[in-house]
C-alpha cells in the first residue's frame, strides 16, 4: 500500500466524473474511495457538475481531480481549474477520445492518461497512469476447486463488431455444450449482435460487482480489445489494457487475453499470471486452460497475489498526489482562484427578465429595471448592465440580448411552460462565458425556462432573483383562481390547485406540483431572493421554505422624478364655502382585470349623479375597451398611455389614487407616485398595498372587488375635512427612497454577492469551448420539460416520431415552394443515418430499413428566419406521409456559416416503419413558415420492410441444414422481403439484415422451418419462425448477412419432417425467387447478364471527368477480387436526373456487370446550380484488376439515356494506392 507523508499538512480534494451522465460511475467511486484512504488527504468532496464550482469558491480545495475527460463542458472544467491549488485531468477514454482530450486539457496543471500510446497528444506536463482494480467492488478470493464453477467461458463487453467477428470464430470451433456466459450490451449506433451460438442470451448488462461475481465463478475469461474511434482524428485501439484486465484478476478469474497490446506484459506476467494469445491461436489457449484446471487456478492466484500489491486505486492515487506535492500543491491558490477580471472593470450584471421597455406592452417592472440600470451605470464604481429577454419577431421567438447599444438575436423554441430546454440553456452558458457576467439579477423568468439559475450557479455567477408578482408559487402569477378570485394557497393550501388549472387553463392534474418541486430545486441555485415588502417575504418563506434564509427586503423605488412639491389643496377637498368641484380620481396603470378594472367598472356606474370624475391614466385591455368607452364622457375620462416623466403633471389637480387591485401586489410603484403627487390613496386591504397604507393614518382600505366599499370611502373624503386634513398632512410627511438610495441598496447586495463567489473568468486567449450544459447535466431528472404534460418522455419511452396522414390543416393549406439549388445561401445536409441501430457508412445512398430509421441533418437558409416546424415528407408511390422532426443544436455550423443562428438549423427524426408501406420512400424535408412550406426534394431514400421481424436476429450458417433434404414438386411463394432492388433483384448488403417472408404450400409439414440459400459460391441457411395468417402458413426470418459469398442465390424453404420420423430429413421448396449479397456494405448487383440500359445500338461516349473525393482499397471477395473504393460525382447537363451506375470488365462470353445506385450530393447541385445533379453521386467498389488490365468501362444512366465515360477507369487507375 502507499506510504503515508504525515510530514506534509494534508490535502482536500474535490474529485468530479467529467460525464455527468456516464456509465462508468464506479470508478469514480473507487477513486474516490483510494483517495478518502490516503494518509495524506484530509477530505474529498465528491461533486457534481451542478455545484462543484459553487464548492470550490466557498472552500479551499489544494487539488481538483477531474476524472473521465472528453467532456462537452470545457467552459465549467476551465472556470473549475482556476479555482484549485493544483488541477489534475486523468482521462479514461484514451486513446478513442484522446484528440478531444487533449483539446481539454490545456487549463489543467496536471494530465494523466489512461494509455501510453497518446501521451504525445499532451506534451511534457502529461505522464502516463492507468486504470486499476479497487477492492470495492472485485476483492473475491480464487474458487480452489474445479467443481465450483458454474461457467466455462465468460465474456462481458459492448458489441463493438470486431468482438462479435472473434467470439462467433471461437464459439463455432468449440463444442456446443461449451457454459458460455456472455454479455453484447449494444446501443443505437451498432448493429444487434449475431451469434453462431442462437441458443445464448447476449443482450443483457450487470453492474461492476455482479461482473466480479460472474468473473469469479468462470473457469476462463475472455478479454477482447475493441475497436473503435469517436472521429477521424481518433485511434481506433489503444497500448494500455483497459481496466478490466485489473479488475479480473482481483476477482479471481483466469484470463486469456486475445490480441494482448504489448503493454499488457508490463503488469501481469504471461502464461504465470494470465494467459496472452493471437486471435488465431484463441481456440487452442481456451481448449488448453479448460484442460488444466490446476494450472490455471494457481495462475488466477498469482495475477490477484500481483494486483493487490501493485495495481489497485490506492497505487494510482498514490502517484497522482505524490506529482501534486511535488508542484508545491501544499501552498495557497493561485491568483486565478479569485478570477481574472480586471479589477478596474466594472462588474458585469445580465438583468433577465420577460421584456423590456420598448419591446412590447409593459408595465412597472420593464421601467423598474431600466431606471435601476441607469443608476447603477452613473454611480461612482457602478456596474455594466446587459438585458436579455424573449421576444415574440417575425412569426417566431428569439432571445435577445442587448448590450450598450448592439442587441443580438438567438433562435429559441417557445418556452412559456417550460422546465427546461438545452437549446436556451446553451445559448445562457455562451452568454455567461463570453459576455464575462459577474452576476446574474433575475427579474422574471416568464418565457424562459426556470431552469436558467442552475445553469448560473453551475458556472459559479451569483444569482439575484427580485420577485415583481408571485410568479415562483404559481403560473398565474397574480394567484387569481379560476373564479377571479384571489387564492390564498399558502394557508389554503395545494389541494385546490388542480381544479383551478384544469377548470381555467385545461391544465392536467399534477401539472402545479410538478413545477413547484422543479421550483424549490431551482431556487437552491439562488443567492438572494429580493421582495420589496416584509409581507411578500413572508408568504415566499411559508411556501417555499427551503428558500427562508436567502429572502431580503430591499424597499422599491417608483420610477418617478424626485418629488415635487407639495400640490395645493383644490376645492373638492378643501372643505371651503362655496360650490366644490367634483372629487377627481385618478387610475394609475393598466387597466386588466386582476388590477380591479370590473370593480372600476362597477364603481363608475354606481356613483352616477354624485360629483366624482374618474381619470384613468393607462391602457385598457382590448377586452374592455368596449364597457369603458361606453361609459366615457365628463365622469370618465380615458388618457391611454403615459411615460414616468408625464405623471407628475397627469395627477395634478387630481384628489385621490385608486389602486383597486385583487392580488397581492408586491410593491406598486403607482401608490409610491400617488402619495408623491399628494393624492389620497384608497387601496384593497390585500399584499403589499394593504401593509404600507395604514388606515385612516395615510389612505384608506376596501375589502378587494367590493365597489360598494369604494364609493362609501369616495364619500367619506368628500364629506369629511378633518379626515382628508390628516391625511394630508400624513402623507406630506413621509419620505420614499430615492432612486440613488434603492440603486446603493442593491448595488451593495451585488458587491456582497459577488465577493462571495467571485466567477472565475477565462482569460483573453482561453480557446473556444463548446457551450452544451443542460438542467439533465446538472442532475435535473424530467418526465417531460414542458411542466404541463404529463407524457413520459425518458427512461424507456418510445423516442419515435409519429407518422401523420397529413400536416397539421393551418400548414396543408399553404402554397409550397420547392428549394433549387440556386437559391441565395441554401445548404442542407443528412449528417447521419442510422438503420436498425448501424450506422450506414459513406455517402448516403438508398438503404433496407427493418424497424427503425434515425435521421439527423441541417437545412440552413440565411435569409428565412427560423421555421415552425420541420417535417420529413415521406413518398411511396402515390401514397405520402409525413414524420414531424426534433430540433436540434448544430454549434459547428456558426463558425461555418458565421453567425450564430445557423446553430438552430439541425433536426432529428426516429421512424418506426411499422407505419409505413413496404417498399421504396423517398425522403423530402419540408419547412413550415408562416406563409409558406419549403421543401428540399428527395434528401434520403430507403427500403421499407412493410411487415415487424418475425423472430430474434439469427445469422446465415454457411452450408446446409443437416437433415437430408428431398426437393418437393411444389413451390413456396415470397410475400415480403423488405430489401432494396438493384434491376429487379433484391439485395442484401454485407452485414446488412435480411427480413424475409415466404408462404408455404399447403400440403408442408409442421417441422422446424429453415431458409436456405444456393449459388455457384456455395449455400447458407438459418433458422425461421413459423405463424398462422388468413389460414396460410407462413415461415420467416430476420438474418444476417455475415461471411457469406457475394454473389446470387436462389432462395428455399427447407421444413423438417416431424419428430420421430427416421431417417431425420427435410422438404424443400423452392421459391423462384433470387437474392444477390453485394461484395461490400454498399448496395450492388453484379450479374452476368447485360443490364436493359446497355442493350443499345449506339451509346455516346463523352470525355467529361469524374470528380474524385476519395479513392482507397476496398474489401476484397471471391466475386470481385481486390477492389478499389471509389467516391465521387460526376453529371453531364441535358440529360435529366442521373439514375444509376454501371461497370463491366472482362473479356467477352466472360462479362460481369455491376449497377450500383446513384447517392445524393447536395453539394453538387448547389455548386452547379442544378437540381438535376442531386444524383450524380457515386461510391462503388471496383475490380482492382480490371482498372489494371484496361477491361474495365464505366456507363452512367440518365433519364434521357446512357452514356460511357471512356475516362473514368484511367483517371481512378491515376490516384490508386499502390497495394499493400
């Protein structure tokens, strides 16, 4: 075990799992558990990404161990790194991810890396630390005797498709009765696994422990490297054993390492301590260790004997803290961990709200924060204020951020009822990050998601949250239910509350509390919560306790000028002889219904006859224009809107305010201007209102909606000297806090804020960093982001998109416009296409789809703003459907395009082709605006089955059942096949899938079905599923099309005769029907038969080049020989749209012809400014030996016709590889 250092004051470690979401957490806890171990550390706070800057500016913390690597969140890692004594990457990934690693890794002081082979991705600060064993989860002593096994062989690992290819080499050479355990967890980019052995269950997982448990009853484990690369600049396999190999041996399994890196010899000694082999020579090792189960029980002892002393956690920690003392980690943090801001910068505030003055209609809190802006910008070191908000522009929402004088518009999807949304929550990362924010003041958060404070704390930005209404405790944020009615829901309590949404909003019942618990998790991301009143405080408080310490009252100011002076007394109130003037009243702000516009109403129309004239200084809401302007006259007069600076002169002259309101006003800037003016308030006893009007001292109470109640108030001023003189006088006395005097309060609430937790900004020459974090990154857990429905949309659900009939009728009825290629800026691309889970290599051509087809891609148009909604519009035949798309973020296209709105141009789709017909679709994708559809005609085609799998996937065995088989007289029919067709011939692709259907004859047996496969190259069979339909029996399968000889094949249905019948044989029927394996994973059909399109008396021959993209070997197959892969373009004007490829080689009476389908080049037809090259694609594989003997010649059909390009074969021959 290390050795202590007990001379050294000990270390605190903040350890963080760089994946917030992974699947590997128990290293983190091994790591974490080595380290709490350690003599030498004194603590170790394990955090996430949601609070782990929060803890590293409030605590000192001499190192910072970020685990993993390859994270989305270089920004958070950065901010992270610069708070720490010393900062430490250990990556786990290398070398699959080791070029993104290294992107990472230039904020830390220290890297380690998981494997040797990439460490010259780091330079000189990088040393080289694997993975280990802990003895957490795998310490288990070695079984002593044979007969406690319970399995021979054991293998556990991720189907990567080399895996797959070794273990079905191994299982087919070893006897059946083999005790194979094995697990091929796959995931939605890898094809299902296919086993020779269809008598195990592979998909299925285990944690690390139960692993251990399983490691340790098997006489052998299997371990087998992967191969496999996250990108183009990536290594596909490492030089360090991953941890398995530790974790194994202190379980107490024997393993055999196949394809062992030389770096495995390092750690454990071959053929003592584990048994290493060749991939060639994997049967005989296994065969070898099954048969010495002394051996290879002493063998598992020693490897555990070495992993206890030189390779578990401990070890690896050890190493980390010793290079941490050696840096000096002991001594105080840097500089950085106070930030880099300037210090004669200005403090930097980002005022989040739901609007701002001049956007749309408003209220006081838009003239609130502009004038709290203002202030703190004047005031001697003030602070620089930027605004963000969304905006209702040009048919769709954006975000808009406004600084100085510059306002910049992000693309954001409606948000009202949200929860959350990666999309804006990205967007708020960039903007923290880039715009350098010291502090986050929240003003509102409606049309926002209420997510954006965590996404702040996250990043280490205090947040200040002002409440304006009650919008945290309830969506109607006046706390109006469903009747007009104030609730009372703090002493009311939740039970009422699904009522009241179901009955006003048609909201379903557990929507409210769905938010409130999103909301009280929410607001232990905010610093300070600001009300204007104690008794707004208070009911925050009662119904959100966990936010009870974090509430302060700062007082609000009026958005006002300074006070004037005091107004004379007029007649109607003076109480003087001689006829009065009526009593004036004036109506402050907007007129809506929760502000008291029916009780005015009412009041109005009940005091007719009496000497009272109302001025009502506000908007009137569209809805009650009508009743107020029918009441207008000499006792209403209607002034409409006002600026802050008018007020003063509107309420001159006038006697008494009206605040009628039946909510719980928070502040109400309009009493505070009232009482400046010298008028009288009358205001409902409820909210703030109700606390700062004392009765009969400076105004006067009503009871809320009661216009019975105001008119006798009205009468007592007008009847009642002494009472208004006391008022007068009363209010002539108080004192307001000035503007300046508010601004300090808060600017000090700022300054105490950002003391505390200083963000920690990256440097001017920091490298872009990708912004990605999510409320889900965070630890936020959703049934669904919009808080109103109650749809489950993760953890096992159904991530399809449905299939429509038609569109939406509002979008049916719009004209449509086809894009051309020439248009202004279009681009559009199918970045990825996934069918049945494997991902389709190359340029995407046509496809077979079984079950699933998931499309991902981006359609960017400069000049059209953000469409409604994207559709995919899928054709077959006469028939069209239609598949509504997800929006998705594409950050790579900003820098492509230049301007950040291009990111909001991607879209996803999953189809479920249960829904759709068999046969050919093609692909269009329609944008949905305001006006019109546009639509990107025929961006992907694929093959649908049109009927479900009928059974589990099974491979193709090569040869033939072993039942002797007797040719029946009668035939089987094809009913389905679900393949693409290449000149009429169905074919299957080279680890492609092949559903098959066929009808038996009426007269075949009731035995074991099988499909079989034979050719010129040889036969094939596999298992099929009988079923009963329409009183026909039908036999299919779902194989795949592994190893098998390229070439065609007629297709049969062999049937076993029934058990007990001697000798054992089978039936076979033959279908008529013919299926061709094409020689590589692209689809193809080599025949010797001369294709319709050349069977002409005179073809052009042209001289146009072909454009090469990439020319590289290919795959080689008995049919085809050595090949060379060849992609490119190639398009002659005239002639229609491009159709197909064909390529002939050798002599004549010895001919083969290929015809391969055209693929889709956007590119090219936006380059040539021509629609008919969409198709002028290719990507086939060609007979290296035919480009070399001058046999090979290469036609491209037209619509109009075929053509020979005479050049093609030279011009490939010209940029061929030499072989290897």
């Amino acid at each position: 075990m290390p050795s202590s250092r007990s001379s050294l004051a000990p270390l605190s470690v903040l350890l963080l799992d760089t994946e917030p979401r992974t699947s590997n957490a128990y290293i983190a806890l091994a790591v974490a558990d080595a380290l709490a171990r350690h003599p030498a550390v004194a603590r170790v706070v394990r955090a996430t990404h949601a609070d782990a800057v929060a803890r590293a500016q409030g605590e000192r913390f001499d190192l910072v161990l970020a685990l993993g690597g390859a994270s989305r969140h270089h920004a958070l890692l950065r901010r992270l790194s610069a708070l720490a004594g010393t900062s430490a990457l250990w990556t786990t990934e290398d070398p699959y991810l080791s070029a993104a690693n290294a992107r990472l890794a230039g904020c830390f002081d220290l890297v380690f890396t998981n494997d040797r082979g990439s460490l010259s991705r780091y330079g000189a600060k990088a040393r080289h630390l694997p993975l280990a064993a802990t003895t957490l989860f795998q310490d288990l002593p070695v079984r002593r005797d044979d007969a406690d096994y319970r399995y021979d062989l054991l293998f556990v690992g991720t189907a990567w498709p080399n895996r797959v290819a070794t273990l079905n080499r191994i299982l087919a050479a070893l006897p059946r009765d083999l005790k194979a355990k094995i697990a091929l967890p796959a995931n939605a980019y890898l094809p299902p696994p296919v086993l020779v052995r269809d008598d195990l269950v592979v998909d299925w997982r285990c944690g690390n422990a139960d692993f251990a448990r399983l490691a340790n009853a098997s006489r052998v484990v299997l371990t087998l490297p992967r191969v496999f690369t996250a990108g183009a600049d990536e290594a596909a396999s490492g030089t360090t054993p991953p941890p398995r190999l530790f974790e194994v041996a202190l379980a107490g399994g024997a393993q055999l390492v196949v394809g062992a890196d030389p770096e495995t010899v390092d750690y454990y000694e071959p053929d003592r301590e584990i048994r290493a082999c060749a991939e060639d020579d994997a049967v005989r090792a296994l065969a070898a260790l099954l048969a010495d189960p002394e051996g290879r029980i002493a063998m598992a002892e020693r490897a555990r004997a070495r992993t206890l002393a030189a390779h578990l956690y401990d070890h690896r920690v050890d190493v980390i803290l010793r290079a941490v003392r050696e840096r000096g980690a002991a001594a105080a943090p840097t500089a950085n961990a106070t930030g880099s801001r300037p210090s004669a910068r200005k403090p930097r505030l980002l005022f989040v709200a739901h609007n701002r003055v001049g956007r749309r209609q408003g209220g006081g809190v838009e003239f609130y924060q502009e004038q709290l802006a203002d202030a703190l910008d004047g005031a001697p070191a003030g602070f620089e204020v930027l605004f963000l908000y969304p905006s209702f522009e040009e048919e769709a929402w954006v975000l808009r951020l406004d600084e100085g004088e510059t306002s910049e518009t992000l693309p954001i999807p409606p948000a009202e009822r949200l929860l959350a949304s990666p999309e804006i929550e990205a967007l708020f990362e960039r903007i923290l990050v880039e715009r350098r924010i010291d502090l986050v003041h929240v003003h509102h958060l409606l049309g926002l998601p209420l997510s954006l404070p965590a996404i702040a704390r996250a990043h280490g930005v205090p947040v200040a949250m002002q409440l304006h209404d009650f919008f945290l405790i309830c969506s109607r944020y006046t706390l109006m239910n469903q009747h007009g009615v104030f609730c009372d829901v703090v002493h009311r309590g939740e039970r009422q509350c699904d009522g009241c949404l179901s009955t006003a909003e048609g909201l379903p019942a557990g929507a409210k509390a769905r938010r409130d618990g999103f909301v009280a998790r929410m607001l232990a991301s905010v610093d300070a919560v600001v009300t204007s009143t104690p008794a707004t405080a208070e009911y925050v408080r009662a119904f959100y306790p966990e936010a009870t310490a974090r509430v302060a009252v700062i007082e609000m100011v009026d958005a006002g000028p300074a006070r004037p002076a005091p107004i004379e007394p007029v007649p109607s109130l003076s109480g003087g002889p001689g006829a009065r003037s009526p009593l004036r009243v004036a109506v402050l702000g907007n007129v809506v219904d929760h502000k008291g516009a029916r009780t005015l109403l009412e009041l109005v129309r009940i005091t007719e006859g009496e000497a009272i004239a109302f001025e009502v200084l506000g908007y009137v809401e569209s809805y009650l224009v009508a009743a107020f302007e029918a009441l207008a006259g000499d006792r209403l007069h209607l002034r409409g809107g006002y600026t802050r600076d008018e007020v003063p002169a509107l309420l001159a002259g006038c006697d008494v305010s009206l605040h009628l309101s039946l909510w719980p006003e928070t502040y109400m800037i309009s009493l505070t201007e009232a009482w400046r003016a010298g008028l009288i308030p009358i205001v409902t006893d409820l909210g703030a209102p109700g606390e700062r009007v004392t009765e009969g001292i400076d105004g006067l109470k009503v009871p809320p909606g009661d216009a019975g109640a105001v008119r006798q108030a009205l009468r007592r001023l007008a009847h009642d000297p002494d009472l208004v003189a006391t008022l007068r006088a009363a209010i002539r006395e108080k004192t307001f806090p000035s503007v300046a005097g508010h601004a300090a309060a808060m600017a000090d609430l700022y300054r105490t804020l950002i003391a505390a937790r200083p963000a920690p900004h990256p440097g001017p020459d920091a490298p872009a960093a990708p912004f990605t974090l999510s409320a889900l990154d965070l630890g936020f857990r959703l049934n669904n982001p919009d808080w109103t429905d109650p749809t489950i949309v993760w953890d096992g659900a159904d991530e399809t998109s449905a299939v429509a009939d038609a569109l939406p009728p509002a979008a049916a009825l719009l004209p449509e416009r086809a894009l051309a290629p020439d248009d202004p800026g279009l681009s559009w691309e199918i970045a990825d296409l996934v069918a049945d889970g494997q991902r389709l290599p190359g340029r995407i051509g046509p496809c077979a789809v079984g079950d699933s087809l998931s499309l991902r891609g981006w359609l960017w148009r400069p000049d059209a703003g953000r469409p409604l909604q994207t559709w995919l519009r899928l054709r077959a035949g006469s028939a069209t459907r239609f598949v509504a798309t997800q929006p998705e973020r594409r950050p790579e296209l900003a820098g492509r395009f230049g301007t950040g709105r291009a990111e909001q141009a991607g879209f996803a789709a999953r189809i479920r082709t249960a829904d759709l017909s068999a046969g050919l679709h093609v692909v269009d994708l329609v944008q949905v605006f305001s006006d019109h559809l546009a639509v990107a005609r025929e961006v992907a085609r694929f093959t649908a089955a049109g009927f479900p799998a009928p059974g589990p996937v099974t491979p193709w065995r090569p040869g033939l059942p072993d039942a002797a088989l007797r040719r029946s007289a009668a035939r089987a029919t094809v009913t389905g096949h679900g393949l693409p067709l290449v000149a009429g011939v169905p074919v299957a692709r080279q680890g492609g899938l092949t559903r098959i259907a066929v009808a038996l004859p009426a007269d075949a047996g009731a035995g074991q079905p099988a499909l079989v496969l034979e050719g010129p190259q040889g036969a094939a069979w596999t298992r099929a599923v009988r079923s009963e339909e329409d009183g026909t029996t039908r036999v299919g399968t779902e194989a795949q099309a592994r190893d098998l000889a390229p070439g065609s094949y007629r297709l049969s249905v062999a049937v076993e005769d029934d058990l007990g019948a001697e000798p054992r044989g089978a039936e076979l029927f033959e279908t008529g029907a013919t299926l061709f394996v094409a020689p590589s994973t692209r689809t193809c059909l080599v025949t010797a038969e001369m294709p319709q399109a050349l069977r002409r008396t005179w073809i052009p021959k042209l001289r146009t080049r072909p454009n090469l993209d990439a020319v590289v070997p290919g795959e080689t197959s008995d049919l085809l020989g050595p090949t060379v892969a060849a992609a490119g373009w190639c398009f002659v004007p005239g002639r229609g749209r491009p159709l197909a490829w064909i390529a002939r080689w050798g002599a004549r009476g010895q001919r083969r012809y290929m015809i391969a389908e055209c693929v889709a080049r956007q590119d090219v037809a936006a380059h040539l400014k021509e629609a008919d090259a969409l198709t002028a694609g290719f990507d086939m594989e060609l007979p290296r030996d035919a480009i070399r003997d001058g046999t090979l010649r290469v036609f491209q059909v037209y619509e109009r016709g075929t053509v020979a390009l005479p050049g093609f074969p030279g011009y490939v021959a010209g940029t061929m590889p030499d072989p290897a």
